[in-house]
C-alpha cells in the first residue's frame, strides 16, 4: 500500500562480500501502473554495474543486469526487498514509534535500523550512511525483556525515550522470525537474535526451541546455534546470527533471501499454492552451489518438521544465504512443536508429496528423487531421524531445562502415531 505522506523511491544499498561498509547499488521506485496498481521498479546503477566485485541481489528477479526491473506483484515489493522488511513485532514497533497503525510499505523498510538479515539497506540519500555499529550487549537483556513486556501490554503510547530504544534496539525483519518480542544483541563471539517469552504461551518457548534446535543438530542438520540466559527470573532464547560475521573492522554480511522469494510465492491464504517442499528443492537446486548437498538438507528438516509436528513451516522459515559469491540453504530456524489432538493425520505448512502436506513417511519419500536421493537414501534418513526423534527427544529436553510439566504438554508432537501408518 502506498500511504499518504508515504516515500515512493529510495536508494537500496548492499554490504558486498567480506566487506564491512555499504555501497549503493540501485534505485528502488514505487508507483502505480495504468490500471491503478502499485508498480514496483528497481534498476542497478552504472556505477555498482561496473565494479568487478559487483554481487546479484538476489538470484530469483533482481540479477546482476542493466534493464529496470518492474513488478506488480506483493503491492509492488519485490520479493528479495520484503525479506528485508520488519515482520510482525518490527512493524508494531515502528507504528507504536510513529504513532500511527498504517505506514507504507517503503516507510517500514526506510524506519528500520540497519541489524536487520541479509545485506542490504535502505535510504533517501544517494550515497549510503557510515555503518553505526550500535547494538545492545547481553547484559541489558532484563531491561530488554521489561520494555518487550510493556509493548506486548500496549503500555506504550506515545513516542518517548523507551520507544526510541525499542526502536533501536528491538527490531529484526521477516525472515528471522514472526510475531515473538525479539531483540538483536552483542557479546564476544558476535550477534544474537534474543528471543523473549509471553505472557500468553503454553510453555517454556526459549527453552523447548532451543531444544529442537539441539535435536536437529543430533539428527544431522545444520541448524543454528543458540543458547538460554535466564534474566530476572525469566529464560531468553538466544539465536546466533547466522548471516553475520565477526571481522576486525566490523561485521561481514550474508546476502539473504526467504524461500517465499525463492518460490516466486505469497503469504496470501488464496494464493498459497507454490508452498512446497518439492518446489523448493527444485528452485534452489537452481541457484545454489552444492545442490545434491542442500536437496538432501531440505528433505531431512522437511521429515524433522513432520517427526516434530512442526507444523508452522512456512516458507518465511527457510531462507538461502551467500555469505560470498555463491547461495547456499541457510542454517535451520524456527523449530517448534505443536502437540495436536489428531493421532492419524496431521499437516505440514508446506506440500511434501503426493498426498499434498500430509506429514506421513509414505509420502515424504513419494518425492525423493526431486531431492536427489534414491529409495535406500531417503529410506535410510526417515528410519534414522525417527529412532532418533523417538528415542532421545526427552531426556535431550530435560537436559536443556525443559521442566516434566512442559515435557509431558509437548510429548504428543513427536513421531505421532499417523507418521509412520
């Protein structure tokens, strides 16, 4: 939506490979076409065209080229330019901040502060700002969780000093994550994602994430690293960036991109179509470097989500990154159970085989081969990861923190009974 008052251009700047300082790359314009609709154009400029270091955006719509890209797609916003925009929690603050409930699309992007993913940025001058290196350390988590509290209850009406902070310092964009309080942090070995509880959840949510996201690791995937801080008598789930990199002269940034971009999709309910693993693994085995390597990847956490019931898999919640030159499936994220009553089906957000998204062993391997793996492979990876969901998904959670009580809410979600029928 374009809103009135709203900016409709803005320069797009990028963080090249194992740089730590921006350049600008193109311009960004939004408008609408003849019949009334919002037009998005993005073009690169001359000057970044020409650098022999010059990177892709993103290898789905705006590659490395000369012509003005135009969409009219996602109200005019490219995909690899959404992903670089607050989600849920970002945009509540950013509103809360400018004390109104409807921004355009280019106002949440030009508000956010620069710690959002991926390595891109956005402003009005043609010449991008000296990066601010500014973000909260660790040790100010309580105060962080006190000011996500007060927002959640809406105590916060107006702009002052507390929502300034906020601004500053709680906001993150779409593909790290969805309606939870969050926070980016700072200590020693780099930056975090600091996730904080609610009042309103069923469980210990840093504590049981954190636990699936050592549970993946056991059942082989690259998942992200994290950890638990216990701040004022409360746990924060801290995930560590995994499209930074700690340099001398500052941060290393990852380009990256969410598979709803990857898959040309839309978050929509009427146009959810293209949500797919099958997809997926078709699309990045397009793009990225080692495909038999990140095909076979994509299966195991599609069967991880299903052993799991996942079942909030959406495509926001995968991403590709290129910490260099080349694109590659990003660490795994987001990983939480969902214990429903249904004992015999049970969906996965994303198709997975014939039978559509039933999260079922048939038909996770009906599509194998579209991951690059023969029946012995993908037969091998489902028995193994479902022994190993099965028999060590407790005591690993315990081990984490997870009290019996939350244990013993959150043991139907795993390896339910119609996975394996």
């Amino acid at each position: 939506m374009i809103s009135k008052g709203s900016s409709s251009q803005c320069f797009v700047y990028i963080t090249l490979p194992r740089e730590t300082k921006s350049v600008t790359a193109g311009r960004f314009v939004l408008t609408k076409d003849r019949h009334g609709r919002a037009l998005g154009q993005f073009v690169y400029g001359k000057k970044y065209l020409s650098r022999a270091d010059a990177v892709e955006i993103a290898p789905v719509e705006l590659r490395r080229s000369s012509v003005t890209y135009e969409t009219v797609r996602l109200g005019g916003l490219f995909g690899a330019l959404r992903d670089s925009s607050p989600d849920y929690w970002g945009r509540r603050v950013i509103e809360k901040h400018a004390g109104k409930a409807q921004l355009g699309e280019l106002d949440y992007l030009l508000e956010s502060p620069d710690d959002r993913a991926g390595a891109l940025g956005f402003g009005l001058g043609q010449d991008p700002p000296a990066p601010q290196r500014k973000f909260n350390k660790t040790i100010g988590l309580e105060k962080l969780q006190r000011i996500a509290e007060a927002l959640i209850k809406e105590d916060i009406s107006a702009p002052d000093h507390a929502t300034v902070q906020v601004q500053e310092l709680m906001l993150i964009r779409t593909s790290m994550g969805g309606a939870r309080p969050k926070a980016v942090v700072e200590d020693d070995a780099g930056l975090w994602v600091a996730k904080f509880s609610r009042p309103d959840d069923r469980w210990n949510n840093p504590r049981v994430e954190h636990a699936m996201l050592e549970l993946a690791r056991r059942c082989g995937i690259n998942a992200a690293r994290s950890r638990v801080e216990t701040v004022g008598g409360k746990d924060v789930l801290l995930v560590q960036r995994f499209d930074r990199e700690k340099t001398s002269r500052g941060y290393a940034r990852a380009r990256m991109i969410s598979s709803l971009t990857l898959l040309r999709a839309e978050d929509s309910v009427q146009a959810r179509e293209r949500w797919s693993y099958v997809l997926m693994a078709e699309e990045l085995r397009r793009v990225v470097a080692e495909p038999k390597r990140d095909a076979a990847e994509l299966f195991r956490r599609m069967c991880f989500s299903a052993l799991i019931s996942n079942l909030d898999d959406h495509p926001r919640n995968h991403a590709l990154i290129a910490m260099d030159h080349d694109w590659k499936l990003s660490p795994a994220y987001d990983l939480t159970p969902s214990p429903v009553v249904s004992q015999d089906h049970r969906d996965l957000a994303m198709s997975c085989g014939d039978l559509g998204h039933f999260a079922n062993a048939k038909n996770l391997l009906t599509q194998r081969s579209r991951f690059l793996l023969d029946e012995n492979e993908a037969r091998a990876i489902v028995s193994e990861m479902t022994e190993q969901v099965r028999s060590t998904w407790y005591s690993l959670a315990r081990s984490e923190g997870v009290s019996e009580k939350d244990a013993e809410t959150i043991s139907g979600a795993f390896v339910y009974e119609g996975f394996s029928s």
